[in-house]
C-alpha cells in the first residue's frame, strides 16, 4: 500500500485501523531463545529527526515506512517499537503480522524544548495498548536533579509501570541520569550513572513483574547489569564511528546473560551505506545466532 492509500484509509475509512488491530496474528513476546530484536521508530514524535549529520534524516514519512517495512520483512526481527500514527500506518501495510508491537507513550518532552525533562505522556496509554492488542508500552525516563519536571515524570512512569503490570503487558523503561547543559540536555552514560538510574527505574509502580528496561551499551556493562534482575534490551543509539565497531560492541554485549535483545533505530534504518537489509541482518544474526537471512519482498512498501 502506497501513500496516499494509507491517506485515503485515514480520510474515508478510519474504522478500518480499529478493525485491523482486532485482526492481527499476534505471537508470544519471546521467542523459543528467548531473545528479542525490536526496530525502534518513536523519534520524530519527539522532534528528534536527525541521523549523524543529516538534521532531517526522518523527515519523509513515506521513506521512513519503506526503511520500516524493509526492516520487518527480514528474519530475526521480532517487532517494532513506536508511536499511534507510525504503528497504524504499518499495521495497515501488513507489516506487524506475527509481530511485536510496543507503543511509545511519552513523547512531550520534545528535542531542545525548555520543558523537554518535563517528558509528558502524550501518546500511547496502557488502555490503548490493551485495547489495541499490543504487546506493552515504552517509557523514556530522564531523571535531572536539577529539574523539578523530572518529578512529573517519574510520578507518570511509575502509573503506567502500574497500569501496565495489572494488564499483563510489558512496561519497557529506558532510564538515563540527566544533566542539562548550556540549555540542552545530555545523558550521563559512565557505568556508575547508568547504575543510579537503574536502580531508580526499577523501583518504580506497585509491581515490578511485568517491567523490563531499555538500557545504553557502556563501559563496565557487567556491573551495570549487575544492578538489576529486570530483563534487558539494549539501546543501539545513534552510532557516529564506524559500524563494525557498533557491531562488535553489541557482539560482546549480547554475550552477557542478563542481556535479552537490542532496541535499535538509527543505526539499522539509516546505516551509511543505505542498506537496510544488510544493517539488519547482522544485528539479527547477532541477537538469534541461528537465524539465517533469507531476502524477501518487505509487505506493504509505500513506493
């Protein structure tokens, strides 16, 4: 489906998004090994458009599809991480057929913005991923100690974990010790800051049982992870080296047994090269080592 026939399906047909959540083959969260590789797509929500030097890498929706689509169509990929909008436009496609689907739910703390550790819930809410059939719900939580919106936002989190754990759906947060600098902020990401958001981060909401975490690849990650029981997917950020680098670096990650899988966007939708299906093959491999890459016509393309 091109364009403008997810255009015309929103214009005249709105029902049919309804209809299609209530229609879609679901599967199990994890897998038979247990691991999970989710493609992560709830950046534009939040003004955040850029990939390495190029501001408004994602500022074409019809590219970002085809990227997604190509993405989802290759073996090993477990499913898709992002906001209403993005998420009923694949599902239209065909493409979370089988698929996990995690909808992001805070997105009001918008890139650059004065308020932007004031991170409102502003998208998906654990009725509607209930009510749509998705599989949990993600929550970007910076903790700044200097910033009295941080308070709103743990306050926020800590509901949905709740909401979240009594529904039986994942709650998956990504934590980060905050600092704001020159009017900008900047996530602290040596081991020992990593630890303190952890342990914040898993305190939060009545019950624990359902939450995973989201965290970044960073120096001493053994003790890092040793903060915490919580299962762990692994952030792939927004790599500016060389990739093979990026790909070792989560090749001896992945190795650690509290590490569950990776959550990885920018790195896999926008490799340098441009190919898409290559970038995600290989973290494919690295996090279901028995998977073999077959190519495959992606469904749903917008072109």
């Amino acid at each position: 489906m091109d364009a403008a026939g997810l255009t015309e399906i929103r214009a005249r047909e709105p029902e049919r998004i309804g209809r299609a959540w209530q229609k879609r083959a679901r599967r199990p969260l994890c897998g038979e090994d247990g691991r999970l590789l989710l493609v992560a797509a709830d950046h534009p929500a939040r003004a955040a458009l850029g990939v390495r030097g190029d501001h408004r890498a994602m500022a074409s929706r019809t590219d970002l599809l085809d990227r997604l689509a190509t993405a989802l169509s290759r073996p090993g990929v477990d499913g898709v991480l992002g906001t209403p909008d993005l998420l009923e436009d694949l599902l239209l496609m065909g493409a979370l057929e089988d698929k996990v689907a995690i909808g992001s739910m805070n997105r009001g703390g918008l890139h650059g913005a004065v308020f932007e550790l004031d991170d409102r819930f502003t998208a998906c809410t654990p009725r509607s991923i209930a009510a749509q059939g998705l599989d949990g719900g993600k929550a970007l939580t910076r903790i700044c100690l200097d910033d009295p919106g941080t308070a709103a936002t743990l306050a926020a989190t800590a509901a949905a974990v709740t909401d979240l754990a009594e529904l039986g759906l994942m709650a998956l947060v990504e934590p980060f010790l905050s600092v704001r600098e020159g009017g900008r902020v900047r996530n602290l990401l040596d081991p020992d800051s990593v630890i303190t958001s952890i342990a914040v981060a898993a305190g939060l909401g009545a019950s624990s049982a359902h939450t995973w975490l989201k965290l970044p690849v960073v120096d001493q990650l053994d003790r890092v992870l040793d903060a915490t029981t919580l299962p762990t997917l692994l952030l792939g950020g927004d790599p500016q080296g060389d990739p093979h680098d990026t790909y070792e670096g989560w090749r001896a990650a992945l190795a650690l047994p509290a590490v569950r899988g990776l959550v990885v966007g920018r790195a896999l939708l926008y490799p340098p090269d441009g190919d898409v299906a290559a970038a995600v093959d290989i973290a494919a491999g690295l996090v279901h080592p028995a998977a073999r890459p077959a190519a495959r016509t992606a469904p749903g393309s917008t072109r």
